[in-house]
C-alpha cells in the first residue's frame, strides 16, 4: 500500500499542474479589447461567462475591438432567451471596462480557484470567494467586490430558519440547497456592490458606507403595459422561481393555496424543482386549483399566455439579492406578492408580507390574495400598470448600465 501511495503522489504531482493549467486554458478569456486604443490597465473579471463566451465564439474575440460594441451585444439579444438577466450584465461590465480603456480577462467564478497568478491586474472584480486569496497575491490591485445576494450569514441562517419551520410543520427532514460559503469579500474590498433594496443593504452591517447600489436588470423588456383578461386573471396566480423550493417560500404558498378559503384561486407553478411533489404531491393530486408546469422560458408563447391571464407573482423568498424573475414578471404587470427580502423597494402599491413565523406569512398571503382577487378591474389596471412602470424605471439594462458606470466613477476616482 505504501509503494502504491508513493506511486500515486509522483504521477499526481507530475501530471496534476499539467491538468490544471489545461483547465486554465479552458475557462479563462483573455485580452478581450486588446485591440482598442488608450489602454490604462488590465482587470481580472470573476463571475459568470455563458453569454461573454457565446459572444466572443459567435464573433470571434475581434468584437470586443469594436466602436459600436454596446449595439453589438444589444443585436446579440435581439429575438432570443439569452438565460439569466446576469449573463447580459456581465458583458456590459465588460464593455464599460473596455470602454473606460482596460484589457480584461474573464473567468467563471467557481473556476476562480485554477488562477494563481495575478500580478499582472491593475482591477479585479470577484462575486465568489476568490477575492481575499488575489488580493493576498496581488495587493496593488484596485477590488471591486460584486455581491449579488444578501449577506452570506444572513442567507445561511435565513434558509435554515425555513427548514426548520417545514420540518415543524410537515415533519419533512429536508437538506439546504441554497447554503453558501463566507464571501468575505467585503471586508477587502475597496468598493462593494450590492443589488437590492435598502433591507438587502442592511444585512451587510459596517460595510454599508463602503457599498454601492446596481440595479438588477430583467432578461426581457415590455414596451407597453399588456393588457390582461382581468375577468379571468383576477384570481389566478404564479409562483416563478428556480431551484431551492423552500428557501424561496414555495411551500408557504402552497400552504396558502390549499386553504378551503382559497379554493376559487388558481395557482400555476413555474420552476424547475420538482423536490416539493415529496412533500405535497398528493394534496396536490387532490386539488385541481394547482397546477404545476415545469420550467417556462420567457419569450415563449407559454409564458406570455401565462402572463396575459395571471394577475399576480407570490413569491415569499428566505432571502435574495434582488429576485430578476420577479422584476421579470413585474415587466408584464404582475403584481408582486412578496416578502422584503425580495429585494424590491417598498411601494404603497405593494406592501411586503411580513412576519416572524410561517404562520404569519401563510395567513397574510391568503389575504392578500383575496385582496388582490376582489379588486376591481379598473383598479387592477392600475396597479398593474404602477408595476410595469416601476421594472421599466428601475429594472431596465438602461438603469443598470447607468448604476454601474456611477460604480465605476466610484472605483476609479
């Protein structure tokens, strides 16, 4: 066993640095805007890649060279689902930068780790856990850290709270999904960005004078304000999420739907987690009122049926930064129902669920719903068309771009 041992160290310290480096190669995208004039610096860009990679292997790397680069990547968008709405942010972080006259070089945050040297950035931006360890290696460097939730203790502790209140409820003994590592960030960082509301900001404690808000962009955008058949939408509903089914508060909502008062609402399901059919599937087998469907892109017919004839998103979240399918929905008039860690800044229109136990929060969702479903068609109208105005002002790529330069101006003053 020793030989074998000793064997296995030698070929694992020959061929592991081989491995590594081959991987390096892989995940990381250098010298985009090598080509531009006026350069001042390089920068180092963590976060996530998809759309800069698709962008740059469509066009080739040449295209971060380009005048006219912001209409390029708007074109890129034009008539397609591009994912997330952080995949176009990411590529406008990096067309400002360019523009501003920095190199960059991107990486996926998680693949952070494969990069050891970094003495040649000027900038380095990191969402992910990578920031302390660089700024160890490089203490020259200007650091941005780019936060895109609430702080880590705060999401930790929030989703364990939720399961808590499940097993409790439901005697279901689930595992966290949603848990995150320290990013500790903050603390080294010379500028930090958050997304959200001011109750995002707070979870932050001593580092909110050193941080900078960046509005969250939505991954389609509305003209107008759709119309909707109020008659049939008024009491349907959604529920639009991902993974993590209890940290985003989707068995509150079920709760709430399988009240008898609710039975005249309706609920549609989006996501793609179908980990809750364990817990309520036959209850849900029981009660035609809910309806799940899967994960449903926007852009498509589905969605916008599903838009056109819902009046409201419930969507009780443990904790975000701010929540891009909420504002998504918001783009389409929905009217959100949701808690404060969403992340949207309160609004007379839609005041957040609030309380301290899932029986609080249940109960006011009933309520709101019934609200909600009670209105008359001229006010639903209107307050539909406050929240399309709202994502439109306030979650546009417009309103991010602009945020984001006001962070940049920060940064490099």
């Amino acid at each position: 066993m020793q030989i074998y041992d000793r064997l296995y160290q030698s070929v694992y310290r020959v061929f592991h640095p081989i491995n590594q480096r081959a991987r390096l190669k892989r995940a990381l995208l250098k010298d985009l805007g090598r080509g531009r004039s006026g350069r001042i610096g390089r920068c180092l860009f963590s976060y996530v890649t998809d759309f800069i990679r698709h962008v740059s292997t469509s066009y080739s790397l040449d295209i971060w060279n380009h005048t006219d680069l912001s209409t390029l990547l708007e074109n890129a968008c034009i008539g397609k689902f591009v994912g997330h709405s952080n995949q176009w942010e990411s590529s406008e972080v990096v067309r400002q930068l360019i523009e501003r006259g920095f190199v960059v070089d991107c990486i996926y945050d998680r693949d952070g780790y494969l990069l050891q040297d970094v003495s040649s950035y000027d900038l380095i931006i990191d969402e992910w856990t990578n920031l302390p360890r660089w700024a160890e290696l490089s203490p020259g460097a200007r650091k941005w850290f780019y936060a895109v939730t609430a702080h880590w203790q705060f999401w930790n502790s929030a989703e364990l709270q939720r399961l808590r209140w499940i097993f409790d409820r439901r005697n279901a003994d689930l595992p966290p999904s949603r848990q995150m590592p320290a990013l500790t960030g903050p603390g080294i960082s010379d500028v930090t960005t958050y997304v959200g509301s001011d109750f995002i900001l707070n979870t932050f404690g001593k580092y909110r004078p050193s941080m900078q808000r960046l509005q969250v962009s939505s991954a389609t955008e509305v003209p107008f304000c759709k119309p909707k058949d109020w008659p049939r939408a008024k009491r349907r509903f959604l529920f639009f999420g991902s993974s993590g089914w209890v940290h985003r508060g989707l068995d509150l909502v079920l709760e709430a739907f399988l009240h008898p008062e609710m039975t005249e609402c309706e609920l549609f399901i989006c996501g793609s987690d179908r980990e809750f059919l364990k817990v309520y599937g036959y209850e849900l087998e029981l009660n035609p009122n809910i309806k799940y469907l899967g994960f449903v892109y926007p852009k498509t017919r589905e969605f916008d049926e599903l838009m056109e004839t819902t009046c409201a998103v419930v969507y009780p979240s443990a904790a975000e930064g701010c929540s891009t399918s909420i504002v998504q929905c918001m783009q389409y008039g929905l009217i959100p129902i949701v808690t404060q860690a969403v992340g949207l800044d309160d609004q007379p229109g839609w005041p957040p669920l609030s309380g301290s136990s899932d029986t609080e929060l249940i109960n006011q969702i009933i309520r709101r719903c019934k609200e909600i479903s009670q209105m008359t068609e001229h006010t639903l109208e209107e307050t539909s068309h406050l929240c399309w105005q709202y994502a439109k002002q306030n979650h546009s790529r417009k309103a991010y771009s602009h945020s984001l330069s006001l962070a940049l101006d920060r940064l490099l003053s």
